[in-house]
C-alpha cells in the first residue's frame, strides 16, 4: 500500500481510445464525492482526454498531469500522461495504435502497482485482438495480470449486488471447454472462489453452487459423463476440504428459478454459461474482478462499445461500480 491515508490510490488504465473509455472514465470521475475516498490516477494520453470533456460538455472536473503515479497527491484527479503528441482517435474502429496504447497503460500501471505507487487497478474495456504484441500474447486481462503477477490460482469473477459468479474456463472456444475441465482445476477453483468470498467479501462459510457442463446436468449420463466423472467427484473433494460447495445444477434451472440467490457465488464451467444470467442479473452495476492475485484489480463488465462511441450515451455506472469495489476489497483485505 501507498502508505496510511485518508483515501486510496486507484490506478485507471484507458483501454481502447476508440470505443467508450474516456467517456465512461469522465462521466463517472465527474461524480467529486470520489475525491473523498479516494485519488484517481488515470493511465491515459492528456490531450484526448481533454477533448472528450469537451465534446461531452462536462463542466465540474479537472485533471492534473504527472509524469509518475508516486507524484499524485489527495483530493485530485490525476493524469499519467502516456504521450505529448497529437494522436488522432478512430471512434468506433479497432486500430492497432490503440492496441499500442492500451498495452502501455497496462503496463505502467502494474509497474506502479509494484512499486506501490498505485493501491489498485480498475481497467478501461480493451479490445483483444488489437492489443495483441510481443508484450501482450493474452486472451485478456485476467490471463495477462495473472502472468504479471506471477499468481499460481487466479480466477475471473463477476460481481454485482445481486450475484457473484466465477468460471472454471475463462477466455476459451466452447469446442474446447470439456477437454479443458478436470477434477483438479474445478478444485482449485472452488479453493480461490471460498478464499476471495472470505478475505475480500468478508462472507462466513460461504456456500458455492456449482454448474454443470451439459443439459439437464447430463441426464444421469443421458447427455453426457462430465458432471458423473468429474465435476461431482470434484465437489466432494471440496466439501472434505470444508468449501461448502454444492451441485452440479443445470444454469437454466439455477437462475430461472432463481436459487442462485441461496448461495454467496456460482461457479460456472466456462464464459457464456455464467455470463448471460449475470449481465441480465447485474443491470449496468456488474463488475469483472480478479480473484487470487496478490494484487487488487476490478474492471467493467462490458466491452469497448464501439457501436455507441463519441455519442455521449455510454453508461458509467459499471466503472464507477468497479472502483467502489476495489476500495472495498482494499479495506477488506487491511482488516
């Protein structure tokens, strides 16, 4: 931590210029309640974001530019200027030099968060094919944070106030999920969801449910063998150990009959599984975050929105959710 304030360090990483970063970054840091519990520093390039104040006409926010994280001070919004030259933004285009930048940001943030200039990360929507280099050869942040931080079990885990679900798979053609999916990585999984429920939401023995595979639960073996020869025996594995973890329950029957809110998290075999019920559950407030790091990081739960780019009708309600998140787990890992 950077030392004992008032108010945390949050770095914020601008992801793809092109699509809604700045729009949502400026819209929710307009909102100067923030100044209060924490210091904003921003990972962007200072002219582009001065011209989207403008076009966005917002009135009652300012930024300051440093060159480093470890010069921001309390109750400011700051900038780390990643470049003094005129770069030209493409909104609503994948180009190759936002890819370059969103990679820098990336990069400079994790540095600061090393050196504990920054107290956590929240990261701005990236797209994942331009963003793709020498240095960047991850399907996507929580692949990338995982490798920078040299984490052995991390998990990716969406978060709202209604839901908490977390994937086996993350980033993986559904073609090749249930080669994918053992016994030993469900249970590792269970093992980083249990400790993020305790040491960052502070739950007491938390109950998981955990999705099956196949339809039905696979139907006795009817529609498949995965939940009979792994995902149970896996469970059971996890409840010796004292997870209270329980399942496999179908994902239609889970949340059409709204069960899921028995249980503190759902830990779904791969992305789309757990995705769809939780952004239709989460209504603009859901928060991507990275389980089992060493560090803190929270990011929203959509995309770059490059279809509603520069029209000033991006929502930021997920941002600033992800912010509030990561001063919370901050506070919670202190206690």
């Amino acid at each position: 931590m950077s030392g004992e304030k008032n108010t945390y360090k949050i770095g914020i990483t601008h992801g793809d210029f092109n699509g809604i970063s700045y729009e949502i970054i400026l819209k929710a840091l307009a909102d100067n309640k923030l100044l209060d519990i924490c210091t904003p520093v921003i990972y962007g390039i200072a002219k582009m974001a001065e011209m989207h104040k403008k076009n966005l006409q917002i009135q009652d926010f300012s930024f300051q530019t440093i060159k480093n994280a470890n010069q921001a001070t309390q109750k400011k919004n700051f900038l780390v200027n990643l470049s003094e030259n005129d770069i030209k933004s493409q909104l609503g285009e994948s180009t190759s030099e936002a890819g370059k930048y969103a990679e820098m940001a990336l990069r400079m943030a994790c540095d600061d968060l090393k050196k504990g200039d920054i107290d956590a990360i929240v990261t701005a929507p990236i797209n994942k094919n331009n963003i793709q280099s020498a240095q960047f050869h991850f399907p996507g942040h929580t692949e990338y944070l995982t490798s920078a931080f040299k984490a052995e079990n991390s998990l990716m885990m969406m978060v709202s106030p209604t839901v908490k679900v977390a994937f086996v798979t993350n980033h993986l053609a559904v073609h090749d999920v249930a080669k994918n999916i053992s016994a030993e990585l469900i249970i590792k999984k269970l093992q980083a969801l249990n400790k993020a429920l305790i040491g960052d939401f502070g739950c007491s023995n938390p109950k998981i449910a955990v999705l099956s595979l196949n339809p039905h639960a696979g139907d006795n073996g009817l529609l498949g063998n995965e939940e009979q020869q792994i995902i149970l025996p896996a469970i059971k594995e996890a409840f010796d150990q004292g997870i209270y973890a329980f399942g496999p329950y179908s994902s239609d029957g889970l949340f059409g009959s709204g069960n899921y809110s028995k249980f503190d998290a759902v830990l779904a075999m791969y992305h789309d599984q757990g995705m769809t019920p939780f952004k239709v559950l989460a209504d603009n407030e859901g928060v991507n975050y990275t389980a089992g790091l060493p560090i803190v990081r929270t990011s929203p739960a959509h995309g770059t929105g490059y279809d509603i780019a520069g029209k000033g009708i991006a929502d930021e309600q997920s941002l600033r959710s992800a912010i509030y998140l990561a001063i919370d787990i901050l506070k919670n890992r202190k206690k």
